[in-house]
C-alpha cells in the first residue's frame, strides 16, 4: 500500500480526510486497523484542550487490528494476528519508563499513539486511519478473532478500569468502591472491581447519563445516583451506612468532582484521581481534610500490561461487553464519531464509540 488513508486533526475542531504515504520503515511493523474506540482523550484533543499536543496529528488512541507487517524481530506474533496495541510507548531508558511511569519522555510531547503529531516519521500515530506503525517498543496483547472489532476496543476501557480501580488502590475482596463517573472508563471500572470481590459499588452520574446509569445497575451496581437530583452523601449513606473505601474520579472536565471524593472517602481510604480537567485549576483548595483524614492520593494514567492481559480475557468470558460500544461509525464520519463522543448527537443511549473500518 503506497498510500494510507486517514482523518488528520490539522488545528482544534479541523478534522480533515487526507491520504499519508506509507514510508519505508526498518524497523517496527505496520497494523491493517480495524477498529478504533474514542473517549474524551479524542474529544479533548479536538477541541483543542490538551495543552501539550502539537498539530497536525492523527487521533485515536483505543486500537484493534491485525499485524500487516513486520520488518525485525520486535514483532514477536505472527503476521494477521489480531492484537490490542497499548496507546503508551515505553522505551524502557528514560527516566520515567525506569520509574514504571507510563509517560514515556523519548519522543515529544508524548510518546504515544494519538497524541504523538504526524510530523514525527513515519508519521502514521493514531488509529483513525487504515494503517498504524508499530514502534519496535508497542506493547501488543493477542485477542480472540471471535469478538467484533467494535466491542474489542472496549478492552482498552477495561484495562484502565482494572488498574485504577483494583491495581493502584491495591483493592482487597470486600471492600467498598464509590466510582463518579458513568462512562465507558467508569463502567469499566464497576466490571474491575465487581470481578476483585469488592463488597459494594455505587456509581454516580449527571441528568444526561440516565442510560449509563441504568447500565451500571443492570451491571450490578449496588447503587446509581443521579447527583443533579439527589444527595450523595445522603444516597451512600442510605445504601452503605458508612463512607466507601475507595473513591475513583473518572469524570470528564470537572474539577469540583475532586471535592466530592475527598469528601466522600472514609478515613484512611484511598482516592483515584483517573481523569483530566482540561488544565483548568481547583480553586480554593484546602489540604486539611486530606491530612485529617489520613487520605491516600493516587494519580491514575493509562492501564498496566498486566490490566491489558485481564482485559483481553475478559473480553472472551464476560458477554455482557457486546452491549458496552452502543455507537460505531465509519472512518469517512469520524467528526460525527467525536462529537458524538462528545455528547454533541444526544446522550441517549450513547455508552462509548467505535470507528469501524
């Protein structure tokens, strides 16, 4: 293939079709997508809110494919095999890969796919487009050629639910987990710690999330509240009769939610903070309550290889995931796959997105 068709996001909002060449590679491989999942990482990047990206770049950042090509022995799977491609590259060298961060500082600003501009050769980052190059340091996981495409995706989610919710906060079977945020990372998050043994789940959400809250009680949430309508503290308390234990932020661009979890966390509990804000500040912070309370802070980026490799096996064994990608679209209608990631098209019934090839 001489030339790869892809949706390059030239500026904020300016999502273009385009085709880039399939330059000569020595090393690495190339992957034939088929699938790509979105999420506000997406939605952010094309609003233009991520500081640190330089444009143009193709987005996409959630990839499933078969492996195309492979040009040295960093390709350890058989060509057509179909894989999940982890979004952070790790040279294993810098100082944060040393440290087992996930934010990679080889390549600026950083490296990994979907945020990494096109640029920066062989210029095929992200998987909104036909082809994705596979760095010789991609993290690839095998998955079964019996899920869609489109439900695959939702493996990424998953991983991410797995280590914020279980892997960091070091969650034991038994314990309570409040998660705030009924997104596709939040829902993934309620799969995660369902599956650990966590005692009690309660979910929250907006007035627009009343289908993902119905999900997440179908899913087994213990509660779902409707924080524009009801009172948290007053709902936790009535469902649990004491504060959670774990506490994971996964909500999109609000920063008073940092508030609600220090809040809401018990003495000593932990609280995830697995979400951005856009870059814009918490004002009037006040650190007391986090000494008196003796509660433990966790940063959350990006999931773990081993979340990659639980993820991949629950894909196979959990049916309940076919129902999780409500929206697919086709490459060609990738600004309508954004904005409805976005919220832009509706909320109703939207859990999370996929663009199909």
């Amino acid at each position: 293939m001489s030339e790869v068709k892809a949706m390059m996001l030239v500026e904020p909002r300016r999502l273009a079709a385009t085709r880039l060449p399939a330059r000569t590679v020595e090393r690495g491989g190339w992957l034939a997508v088929e699938a790509t999942g979105l999420s506000g990482s997406e939605v952010q990047a094309w609003r233009g809110d991520r500081h640190n990206l330089v444009y143009p770049l193709i987005p996409g950042q959630q990839v499933v494919g078969r492996i195309a090509d492979a040009f040295d022995d960093s390709i350890t799977l058989p060509i057509g095999t179909r894989v999940l491609v982890e979004p952070f590259i790790r040279c294993k060298t810098c100082v944060q890969c040393v440290r087992g961060l996930a934010s990679c500082s080889y390549r600026k600003p950083l490296n990994a796919y979907g945020a990494l501009p096109s640029t920066e050769p062989p210029g095929l980052w992200g998987g909104l487009a036909e082809r994705l190059y596979l760095d010789p340091d991609a993290i690839l996981h095998p998955i079964s050629d019996d899920t869609l495409a489109e439900v695959a995706t939702f493996a990424h989610s998953l991983a991410a639910g797995y280590t914020w919710s279980v892997e960091l906060p070091k969650m034991q079977p038994g314990e309570r987990v409040l998660i705030l945020g009924p997104g596709p990372r939040g829902l993934a998050c309620l799969l995660a710690a369902q599956a650990a043994g966590a005692e009690w789940i309660g979910i929250t959400g907006l007035d627009h999330d009343a289908d993902r809250l119905e999900l997440a009680r179908q899913l087994g949430a213990n509660l779902a509240v409707n924080v524009t309508e009801d009172d948290l503290g007053f709902a936790v308390a009535n469902s649990l009769g004491t504060r959670p234990d774990i506490v994971i932020d996964v909500t999109s661009d609000d920063p008073e939610a940092v508030y609600t979890g220090l809040d809401m966390v018990r003495s000593g509990g932990r609280l995830v903070l697995a979400s951005t804000k856009g870059n814009r500040p918490l004002g009037q912070f006040f650190s007391d309550v986090i000494v008196g309370k003796q509660i433990s802070i966790i940063g959350a980026l990006g999931a773990s290889s081993d979340a990659y490799r639980w993820a991949a096996r629950k894909l196979e064994t959990d049916p309940r995931i076919d129902d999780l990608v409500s929206h697919q679209f086709p490459l060609d209608e990738s600004n309508r796959a954004i904005q409805a990631t976005a919220g832009l098209l509706g909320h109703d019934e939207l859990i999370s997105v996929a663009v199909t090839f």
